[in-house]
C-alpha cells in the first residue's frame, strides 16, 4: 500500500445505467435483460488482502472476530501481507548474519501467520513478506526498528542498491522463509538447522510489493530479482506459483511491457500472475458529498488503464493471470498519517458503504473485462495504519459494510457464470450499475450498484416472487438484508450495492 494518491485515466466498460430526471427526489428505470445473450464466462473472483498489523495479534479485541470474519467468507487468493511499518511483524531476520550467529526469529511472526493460515486452510492463499531486511541495501543510514513490534515505523526502508549484486542474498532469504512454514523448519546462513515443525501448503508467492515505491526498483533489477527469487523458492516447493510486479501505480507502462516478455526472463521461469493497485484518492477539501463523484469518476480512469494493461498482457504473456489485489478507497486524511501529531478524523458510516459500492462496482467491470482476481483491501485498518481502508471495526473486529459487500459478492458470483447481455441506457447517466448472470448454479441474478447518495427505483422484468439481498446504509454493521419481491421494482438506497434473484 502506498499513501500517495494514485493517478487514473478515464474510461467506461460494459455498463448498463439508469437515466438521471432531475432534482434530488427517487428516480425510476427498467434493466431489460436478455437472457438469452451470453456475452462471456466470467473468470473472476472476489477476495481480500490482510495486512499485518498490532490488531491482528492474539489477545486484542480485534483478532477473534476479525479471523472469524476472514474464515466465514471462505475466499480464495486471499493476500497475506506483512510489510513495511511493523519490521518485528514482518522481517525475520532484522540483523546481518555475522561473526558465526544470525538473527532469525520469527517468535512474533508466527502466531499471526498461523492464524492466518489455519481461517483461510482449504482455500487459496497468496504469501507476501513484501520487506526485504534492511541491512541487505547499501546506506550510510540503515533503517533503525523499534524494539516495541507494536510501534509504527515508516523510515525502515532505505536505499536503493542492494549490496549483494547477484541478488541471490534476498532469494535465499525468501526460501528459508518458505522453508519455516512448508518443510519444517531451514538451515541458516552458518549452516545451522531452525525447526518450526509447520508443514503448510503455500499455492501462490507474491514477490516484493510496490515495487517502485518501494526501494524505487526498475523494472530490469525488479525482474532479475524475481528469476532468483523464484528459483531459489522453486527448489523449496516444485510446485508453487507466483505473482510479480505489485505495483502502486499503473502510470509506467515499461514495468509491463519488460516484465511480460518472456525474452527478459531466464528460461523456464514462470510468470503466472502479474498484480497491480488501485486506490481513489479524494483531496484534502472534499467533503462526503462530492467524494462520491471521486471515488467513481477515479474508479473509470482506473478501468481505462486495466484495459491498457490487458493489451499488453495478451500480446506478450497470454498466459499469465492478473490480480489486482488491493482495491480501495484512502480518505485524505491519510494521507498525511505519518505527520507528527496527526490525530485520525471521524469517519462518516456513510463513507463504508460508499467505498464499498465502489469495489462492487470494480468487480463488475472486472468481471466483464476478464481479471481473474479482484482482491479488496483490507481487513485491519487503524490510526497510524490507513483507517479508511478497513473493513472492520478496529476497536472490535467487527465487521462493517465494506467487508458485507465483499461477502454478498462472494456468496453469489464466482468464476464460472456466464454473463448476460442488457439493454444500455443513456451512456452518460451511469448512476446505478447492472449486470446480469446466468450462475454455474442456474441461478438468474442481477447485480445493482448505487453510486449516488440518493435512491433509485429500478424495475428488473420478472423479479417479481424473486429474492432482494443488499447492503445499504440501512444495514449498517450487519449483514446483508433479505426481502421477497412481491413486484418487479426494486428501491435502492443510496450507495446500495444488491443482487436481485429471479424465481
């Protein structure tokens, strides 16, 4: 994650819209589906990223409810994160090997880790220790970490030149790390044995985070570091896969086009998934009611460029899958969370539903563009580490509507259903989103999203004796409502996301 704001460009996909009247009094339209019209398959799914931080350790009042909430959803290439701002919760090895000793310890590691992969056991996962220890770079000023592995840092990483040229140090490092949680345990730098007696299956490994924001690696150093890396990791478990690039923006078209092209790569490595960020950004003067009209118009700029992206995906690497794997919204206020004496504004319960409509309205969009992964992010914010972007309470983890949306999603759409064609309405009157899905279960469902803080009435022909499940304002914290349609109009609140189930 990274707190500057992420720059867009616009563009639209297939959206079905209602048409806008006047005034600010409930609207009304008709979906028109055609059942009979599948545009495509979908390939998406619907996911999450967990973020190490303090509230996730064992004994907070947020950890029992929040790995409650990540093991009920029952998602798959749910990202595992532990990075910079906690070095104790996420570098090993916080000291240079040296004179016959080293400093592995993964004593605070462990427990969150553990508990991580035992809610998602029976589900995919993608594992990033996303910081490499500072003492591998070259720096007059090496990073300095709190002794309290609760205390925020955001000055650890520093450098740009990593002192082991070859790279091979940071690949190694990685495979112990592999090693500790699938094999047992590793033999260290002075060839002595560390035993954990963890024998996990680990399907994906994401290498590095944030790349060019990180360290500010380019794409040619970003990609020998991944051939080593997974080399090194390969030796370890034959069978893992990997994601590359994680990038904080999507503005330098180069880290793709080099990192795609095979020909960049020693032979036979695999480059199975690529991923890449996107956060809307509102500026510090925006009040909630006109972020609604950020957050969106943001979101379309961000859906020209995946499609960009994909073009030069199929040309170099068709193969390859895509993630985007932290999708979300950072309030202004975060900004500048690293400033001294930042105190954390309240945050309006409006403000979760609508950064929630906005993710469910990406994974609409993915879904017709084709993206395999669509991963939300995250579930732990707090003060000092991105408030805004959490999708649970942190003073008890329980879950707010960001984190329902998710699940409402989750629960009715997967990879596998086949979209439908509807009726386009006015192109420039996308208010409320629709797309229709014939699912892998034979279900006909409709997915609606309210952008605007205002209702919407929107009639879906044969809805009637049918089934209404949303998120609104309405439901706050608490799970998704259910109704029986007894008409074929439907009213959506404002920033309601809902799936209509025909009978």
């Amino acid at each position: 994650m990274n707190h500057r704001v992420r720059p867009t460009i616009l563009a639209m996909a297939i959206v079905a819209s209602c048409p806008l009247l006047s005034g600010t009094q409930d609207q009304s339209a008709r979906v028109v589906v055609h059942w009979d019209k599948v545009i495509r398959t979908s390939q998406t799914t619907a996911t999450l990223q967990v973020v190490v931080n303090p509230l996730l350790q064992r004994g907070t009042p947020v950890h029992d409810n929040a790995f409650k909430a990540l093991h009920d959803l029952g998602a798959d290439y749910v990202r595992y994160v532990p990075w910079l701002p906690y070095p104790k919760l996420g570098v090993a090895e916080l000291e240079p090997p040296k004179d016959g000793k080293t400093s592995w310890d993964l004593t605070v590691i462990d427990p969150m880790t553990t508990d991580f992969l035992e809610a998602t056991k029976g589900h995919s996962t993608i594992l990033n220790f996303s910081t490499i220890p500072q003492w591998m770079y070259k720096t007059d000023k090496p990073g300095a970490y709190p002794a309290d592995p609760s205390q925020v840092t955001w000055t650890y990483e520093q450098g740009t030149e990593l002192r082991d040229p070859s790279v091979k140090e940071v690949a190694e490092y990685y495979a112990r790390l592999l090693a500790w949680y699938t094999k047992g345990g590793f033999t260290d730098e002075f060839g002595k044995r560390h035993e954990s007696g963890y024998h996990y299956s680990i399907p994906y490994w994401e290498v590095l985070n944030e790349i060019e924001s990180e360290h500010h690696i380019d794409p040619e150093t970003y990609t020998r570091l991944y051939d080593e890396t997974v080399t090194a990791l390969g030796k370890v478990q034959p069978n893992l896969k990997f994601v590359g690039l994680a990038l904080a923006t999507t503005t330098d078209p180069h880290y793709f086009e080099y990192f795609l092209n095979h020909k960049n790569h020693k032979p036979g490595i695999p480059v199975d998934f690529i991923s890449y960020h996107f956060y809307a950004v509102p500026t510090p003067d925006q009040t909630p009611e006109v972020e609604q009209f950020t957050f969106f118009d943001q979101a379309e700029g961000f859906l020209k460029t995946v499609r960009y992206v994909e073009t030069i995906r199929k040309r170099l690497s068709p193969e390859t899958k895509t993630t985007i794997d932290e999708l979300g919204v950072i309030s202004a206020d975060d900004t500048v969370q690293d400033e001294p004496g930042h105190v954390t504004k309240p945050i309006a319960n409006s403000y979760w539903n609508l950064a929630g409509a906005m993710y469910a309205y990406l994974f609409g969009e993915m879904t017709t563009i084709g993206i395999d992964v669509a991963g939300e992010s995250q579930l732990v914010g707090f003060p000092t580490q991105f408030p805004s972007v959490s999708m649970v309470d942190w003073n008890n983890g329980q879950p707010n509507a960001r984190y329902w949306v998710l699940k409402l999603l989750h629960d009715n759409f997967a990879a596998g259903d086949r979209l439908v064609e509807i009726e386009p309405f006015a192109p420039n009157d996308a208010y409320v989103y629709s797309l229709a899905f014939l699912t892998h279960e034979g279900k006909r469902r409709v997915l609606l999203v309210n952008k605007r803080d205002r209702s919407f009435d929107v009639t879906i022909a044969g809805a009637h004796g049918g089934q209404l499940d949303y998120v609104d304002q309405t439901t706050g914290f608490q799970p998704p409502a259910t109704v029986k349609l007894s008409r074929d109009p439907v009213k959506l609140a404002g920033y309601s996301v809902a799936v209509v189930t025909l009978p």
